[in-house]
C-alpha cells in the first residue's frame, strides 16, 4: 500500500538523521583521540601540573586505549541505528493514522452519499486543515452534482414537451381523417415546435461552451454591442409600448465577441419579455476605473429578492409558459458567460417591479 510505503520512508528518514547525528559524534570522538600530543613533546612551561596541561600518566592510558576507545561508541551506534528504525516505524505510524481515516472513508462516498463529511477532530494542525479542505471540496462537489441532476431532469421535461405534442399533432389527422388543410396546419404547428428545439438545443449548446471558458481573446467594443442590441429590439420594444432609455458611453473588455453579444442579446431579450405594457428598458455601459460596465434595468413583475439568485440557474422562469419560446436559459447563459471572462455579475429585484442586473468585466488599460 502507498500508505506503508511512506511509513517505510518516513522511518527509514528518522533512522538516517539518527544515525548521522551518531556518527557525527562518533567522528568527533575520533578527531580528538587522534588529536593527542605524542610522548616525546615537551611540558609547556610551569611544570607538569601547569594550568591546561594532561599529565603524562593520563596521556600514557589513552594512548594505550586509543584503539579501545571507538569499539564502544560504534557497537553503540549500531544498536542506535536499529532502535531509531524501531522508533520511526512507529511514529510514523501514528503520524499517519489519520491519512489512514481519511482514506478509509473516501473510500465509501461516492455520488450516492455525497453528502457525508470526513469531520476530523483533533487540535488544529495540517491534517485537519486537509480534512477541512477536502470537506469544502466535498461540498461544492455535492452542490455541483445537485445542479447537474436539476439540470438533466429540467431538460428532459423542456425537450419532452414538444415531442408529446408532436406525437399528439401526428395522430390527430389520422385518427379522425382530417383534410387537406387539417393536415398543413399541424404541419406548421410541427415546423414551429422544431424551430423552439433547435433554439433550445442551441442554448443549451452556447451554455455548456461558455461554461468551459473564453474562447478568442480580443478587444470587444461592449458600447458597439450594447447599441447594436437595443437597434434589433426597438421594434419588439415599440409592439409591447417600451420606452427604451440607452445610456451607451465607450467600454472596452478584452474577450469572445461572439459569446459577449450574446451574452448583451440575452439581458436585452430579458429586460423587453418580463416587461409590463408601457414599461422601461435601460441599457447603459460605461468605463469606472479598469472596469467595463454594462447595466441592464426594466420594469416588470415584482420578484421576491430570495428568487433573484434562482433566475440565473439553468430553467428557471418567474412565468413558465410553454409557447412562450423561452426555456429558462437566458440569464444562466449570461452568468456562465460573464464568469468565463472574469466578470463579477450582480442583480437586484426592484420593490415597485423589476430587476437590475450589472456586470463588470476587467478593462484593458486606457
């Protein structure tokens, strides 16, 4: 197991910084037994018994020790080396008790249990700060796997529904033998239920690669964009009696054209559909400091402010409507896109109606 192999290494470290540490001493002990003046040299002067000076006598034993001195120190030094193997194996053993917990109970979760929590105890210190960091992981992966579950349930029921209307629009000229002109209506009823799945599809297409990143990296004129979307919409606009207000000032980003005008289309569509009769639309952009803003505010329905994080997850309408040719997929597309280039997206829901969305994307110095 890769868990013994460290243990093996970690004892065999302690073992090694043991037995240098002994040897150091030993070689000491070595340079300094060597290290004893011969017989021959003379006293230094004061006698003998002078301060400093080993009397000839001790000198005389050592001498004749000197080859008994190291055979100790080194049969020490083995039985050392095989005490300090013993003691490493098991602190580090103990040290890796609970690497061993953790991986034990990583072990059992998986998407079925996600939920569960390595919650070590103990005094604070690395191991535990790993736990709390796998915990963390843990959590978001939980809170990944949930939305990916509501994801794939929200569209089954989305591409469901026209496939149960298409069956119905199919058997009804054949179980009551219509006409001719039966027939062409239900034909055209057909062509526009595949015309919504392709945009859906399509959305859902545009969704999952802005969730995946930035793709060109150039300079993108957001004033450009903001007031070519405003110009397609003015005549949607004019149908529902909106007043649209654009406030366009020069602000330049660095990103994927094609995925920030989407992302401009999408808020503009927004703004002109949740809209009340004879309401306001406002698109405005402009520079603060080295940031892009785009601001995008309309009238509309109340939205209660615990729902305004809800809008932007994939399929979550205020109104479902099923021939409203809107999936819910609008303003997730834009929060995937504005977080693939680094934007910082923030909404608030208006008490008289209406929501507010602003996005600051990082601007390219002047």
């Amino acid at each position: 197991m890769r868990v013994n192999r460290l243990r093996r290494r970690l004892a065999l470290l302690y073992c090694a910084a043991s037995v240098a540490s002994g040897f150091v001493l030993l070689l000491i002990i070595v340079v300094l037994s060597f290290g004893l003046p011969p017989s021959d040299a003379p006293a230094p002067e004061g006698g003998p018994v002078a301060a400093g000076h080993v009397p000839d006598s001790l000198l005389t034993q050592l001498r004749a020790y000197r080859s008994d001195i190291l055979l100790l120190p080194g049969i020490a030094l083995i039985i050392m080396a095989a005490l300090s193997l013993a003691a490493g194996w098991v602190i580090a053993g103990r040290l890796l008790r609970p690497v061993r917990t953790m991986t034990g109970r990583l072990r059992q979760i998986s998407d079925r249990n996600v939920h569960e929590r390595l919650a070590m105890k103990g005094p604070r210190d690395e191991v535990i700060d790993l736990a709390d960091t796998i915990d963390e992981l843990l959590g978001r992966l939980e809170t990944a796997l949930d939305g990916h579950k509501r994801f794939v349930a929200n569209a089954a029921h989305e591409l469901r529904t026209p496939l149960t209307v298409e069956h119905a629009l199919l058997e009804e000229p054949l179980a009551t033998n219509a006409g001719i002109e039966r027939y062409r209506a239900n034909f055209e009823s057909l062509i526009a239920l595949n015309r919504a799945r392709g945009r859906l599809l399509e959305s859902l297409l545009t969704l999952a690669g802005s969730e995946h990143g930035a793709g060109r990296a150039e300079p993108v004129d957001l004033a450009a964009l903001a007031e070519q979307a405003v110009r397609d919409r003015k005549a949607e606009a004019d149908r529902h009696g909106l007043r649209v207000g654009p406030a366009i000032h020069p602000a330049t980003l660095t990103g994927d054209p094609a995925l920030i005008g989407r992302l401009v289309a999408n808020l503009c569509d927004n703004a002109v559909h949740y809209n009340v009769p004879g309401g306001v639309v406002e698109v405005s952009t402009h520079r603060d400091a080295d940031r892009a803003l785009l601001v995008v505010t309309n009238t509309g329905p109340v939205v209660p402010p615990e729902e305004v994080d809800r809008l932007f997850e994939p399929f979550q309408r205020m109104r479902r409507v099923s021939d409203d040719n809107h999936h819910g997929l609008g303003l997730s597309i834009v929060r995937a896109i504005a977080v693939a280039h680094g934007g910082v997206l923030t909404a608030h829901a208006s008490p008289r109606g209406g929501l507010t969305v602003e996005i600051s994307f990082p601007a390219p110095p002047d």
